[in-house]
C-alpha cells in the first residue's frame, strides 16, 4: 500500500482500513506459530502498511506531541511573595 493512496482516504476509511490490518496480522501471526505461513514478510508488510495508516490517522485528526505541547502554556518558576 502507498502512502499517496492512503492520504486521498478519509479518517473513517482509514480507521477502518487499520482494523482490518490488525486483524489480518493477527491472523498471519497465528500462522506463523502454526508453521502453516508461506511468507513471513507478509507479517513484515502488513506491520508496514498498519503503520503506515495510524501515521496517516494522527496527522488527520491534529494530535501529535507538539501541537499539544504548543497548547499548553509555559510553566513559570516565580516565587509568591
């Protein structure tokens, strides 16, 4: 999956794009343990592809660590008399 195609997504696609990955990870990972997994880059690029989209999902909705940092006022060190 390509980033370029993912920002075109809306949040809503992309969450429920995420769930869907979980959910295919979890079942390539049962696989792996089972031996049954043909190719274990596949857990490898589904990991990839999940990060990719809750990267995407973070920007969408405006909460990284330094804009809440930047909301926040500075703390002040003065002494009250």
């Amino acid at each position: 999956m390509k980033a370029a195609e993912l920002k075109d997504l809306t949040v809503e696609e992309l969450s429920r794009k995420a769930g869907e990955l979980r959910e295919n990870l979890f079942n390539l990972k049962i696989r792996r343990r089972a031996g049954t997994l043909e190719s274990v880059s596949d857990v490898t690029k589904s990991k990839r592809d999940l990060a990719r989209i809750l990267t995407l999902l973070t920007q969408k909705n405006g909460s990284s660590k330094a804009q809440r940092k930047a909301g926040k006022p500075p703390a002040t060190s003065e002494k009250k008399a």
